[in-house]
C-alpha cells in the first residue's frame, strides 16, 4: 500500500505495564511520541491522540500483537483501524542507534512505511482463539503428566529393595494405580518417605489424566464443527487438526496461498545455490507446531496410504530417503491447506 504525504502512520512498541507509540507522516516525518498505560483508557489515549495529528490515520504497525499487544491490537480493530504485525527491530541498525522505546516504536511505524511489514495479525476473537486456549493448556498437562510419570521411574529406581522389588516390573499405568490405593503411614524413613512421594505424585498423575481426558473431548467438539475437512485427510487427529488450525488461525486472508502456508509450517525448501551448484536446504524457520503436525502425518501416510508410499518410491529414485520424506512435507502442506481453508472460508461470512 502506497502511502500518502498526509497519511499518518503509528508505530507502537509494547511491554507489559506501558505501550509506546510513534508517529510520522506519509514522507516519514516524526509528529510525535506518546506513552500509554496497558489499560482500556490508555487505549482510548492513543487513538484520541493519533486524531488529533494533522492528517489521515489508517494504519498501525504494532510490536507483539499476539502477547503484549494483543489487547491494544483488539481495541484498534474495533475502531477501524487496519493492524500490521511488525517484527522487533533489526539488530544491525539498533547497534547503529542505539535502543529505546520510542525508537522501536518509530522503527515500527518505519517498516510499515516502507512495506517490509506487511503481515496481518490474527484473529483472537473466535472459535480458533477458543481451540488455542485449550490446546495450550492440555500440552501443559500432559508435560506435567509425563514428568510425573517419570518422577515415579526415577524414584523407583533408587527406592528401598522392598517397594523397588514390588514396582519395578510394572508398567507407568500400572505403577500409578498401585501406589494411589496406598494407605500411607507417618513419614519416619526413607521407606515411608519413598512411599508418601509415589502416592502423591500417582495421584498428581491421575488428576492430570482426568483433565486431558476432559480437554481432548472439549478440542473435538469444537475441531469436529470447524475443521471436518480437514479431520477427513488420513494421519489428520485431533492433536494434527489443532496444531494446524491454530498456526493459520481464524483470518484465512493472511495466507494467501499454498506457497505461504508450506513456509508457514517450515516445509518450503530454501534456496542455497552459489556459483554452478544450484541446491535446496532444509527450511528451519516457521512453526514448529505445524511442522511437527507436518512431519506426523507423514510418518502415517508414508506407512499406511498407497498414494503417499507411491510418491515416495518416484521422488527417491533421484533423491534420498530424507530429501524424499521433506518432499513429502512439502506435498502433504500442498493438500492440507486446501483442506484447512475450505473449511475456514466460510468463518468469514
């Protein structure tokens, strides 16, 4: 988008407790800088603010719209303000000049200016945020499932030769059932010290268990009614579905084609040529999430679906293994997104 001499454009720098904002017109000229506090009336603040500057104001380009702005980000939007995610400063150019607020905040207004920031932040308003949520929260459970399942290895390992002898052969399942019916006694030596902490951490295991369960039943409802689509491709589950979901998020405008969602998820191929050697390098970038949904889904397919074992068995006769399995990445992003966004499309109407 071309900017205009008397467009004002707003560069915001945000923290926890304060926003920073930066003005500058449409030949970048600074207008002025403002510092706003976290809060609906310091939101209020900076759009009265931006008004009152001689000129036009449509567009904003805001630091963290998915952490620390993601409030200010809302109440823009609401006003009809356009909002464009920007990155946090080059770090070349903040050697140069140094770091402050309201230099991050002008830099930020700059990158809008220029066209380097163009990206849309998402939508975190709908059944997408909703999903988000509660898939955040069951990862968290299940880590502290796990690490609690391995807390209870690890003390069996060391624990005295009787409830050694007694625990050892059994399975995580197993180990945790056991040791939750335990009637424990006054903590006086290892051994019942041993046992109170396999008690309580079998019946941390449980609890945990029993709000996955609760968390899974709530995240396929939802995915069920918003992503059935995509839930039909084989090797897609519901933990597949949420990952994916969530890195398009709810404004499929963002991701304006298969292209940008394969470099979303990590799997376009980088360019790595020089000279007469033209070559292709793994892509580190993106998110991980959806890579390793990705990389999941392949696994299956490259096991069970005749269609994918056959593309395989083409691309390795002049590629190796892994080249042919990033191909496969590659291929699978191709056909999920089609997938993902016949079902997101109609969120929009």
């Amino acid at each position: 988008m071309q900017a205009r001499p008397d467009e004002i454009i707003i560069g915001i720098d945000t923290h926890a407790d304060s926003h920073t904002a930066a003005a500058i017109n449409g030949i970048g000229q600074v207008q002025g800088t403002l510092e706003i506090v976290t809060t609906t009336a310091g939101y209020r603040q900076l759009v009265a603010w931006a008004r009152s500057i001689d000129g036009t104001w449509e567009r904003a380009g805001v630091e963290g719209t998915g952490a620390y702005g993601a409030g200010l980000c809302r109440h823009l939007q609401s006003e009809g303000i356009e909002v464009i995610e920007v990155d946090r400063p080059n770090r070349q150019r903040r050697r140069r000049r140094g770091k402050s607020d309201p230099t991050d905040a002008e830099a930020a207004a700059r990158a809008v200016l220029s066209g380097d920031a163009t990206t849309v932040p998402k939508d975190r308003t709908g059944v997408v945020e909703t999903i988000r949520i509660l898939h955040l929260t069951r990862r968290s459970a299940m880590k502290a499932r796990t690490q609690a399942g391995n807390q209870m290895k690890d003390l069996v390992l060391t624990a005295p030769e009787g409830l050694r002898a007694e625990l050892r052969g059994l399975s995580t399942r197993q180990r945790v059932r056991l040791c939750a019916t335990w009637q424990l006694e006054p903590v006086t030596d290892p051994t019942t010290a041993t046992r109170r902490a396999l008690h309580d951490l079998a019946c941390r295991w449980l609890t945990l268990h029993d709000e996955i369960s609760y968390l899974d039943k709530d995240l396929k409802r939802l995915l069920d009614a918003t992503v059935p689509t995509l839930l039909a491709e084989s090797g897609v589950g519901t933990e597949v579905a949420a990952k994916l979901l969530i890195a398009a998020g709810e404004n499929p405008e963002r991701i304006h084609s298969e292209a940008a969602f394969a470099a979303l998820c990590g799997t376009s191929p980088v360019e790595h040529s020089s000279g007469k050697e033209d070559h292709r390098r793994l892509n580190r970038g993106g998110n991980r999430q959806a890579n390793n949904a990705l990389h999941v889904v392949a696994l299956h397919r490259a096991r069970t679906c005749p269609e994918s074992r056959a593309y395989l068995a083409k691309v390795q006769q002049r590629k190796t293994q892994r080249a042919a399995n990033r191909c496969l990445k590659r291929a699978l992003a191709r056909r999920l997104y089609h997938a993902l966004m016949a079902d997101l499309r109609p969120l929009l109407t």
